[in-house]
C-alpha cells in the first residue's frame, strides 16, 4: 500500500495523504482489501517530500516527524503494529 501511494505521488508530482486512486488512506487500505484481512485496525501515515522541507534524506524525514507533535503520536502510538515503507 504505502509503494503504490509512494509511486502514484512521484508519478504526479504531489505530496499529499490523499490519492490519485484512492480518496484517503482508509480508501487506499479498502482497495488492496487490507481492512477485511484484520478484525481490528487502527490506520495512520506519515508522508514526506524532499522538495518542500529538508526531507532529503530517511534521518532528516524521521528527525522531522519526531519533531511534529501529529506525526510523533504516529510513531508512538502502540496500536501500530505493522508499517509500510
């Protein structure tokens, strides 16, 4: 899920939660028939684009999220038990 979105956003240029082919992560997770594969699940993203702040490299898009009170509760969040890179 997270390569296809990766993909779709080079493809067009776009750095955003929502998709080319797919609302919203919930829509994404729907379409590969994810949610019907687990009885219980909690969803969260984190996206990051070199080209709007330093996100150049994985340690500077990580740094960044740990610096983010949103983003930071993702990486935190105890519910998460799978991640898609």
């Amino acid at each position: 899920m997270a390569l296809v979105h990766n993909n779709d956003m080079i493809a067009h240029s776009i750095m955003t939660h929502a998709g080319m082919k797919a609302p919203d992560l919930k829509g994404r997770a729907i379409a590969i028939n994810f949610l019907e594969r687990h009885e219980w699940v909690v969803l969260g993203e984190n996206v990051a684009w070199g080209l709007d702040c330093d996100t150049t490299s994985p340690q500077a898009a990580w740094e960044g999220w740990l610096n983010s009170p949103s983003h930071h509760k993702n990486i935190v969040d105890p519910r998460f038990n799978a991640v898609g890179i």
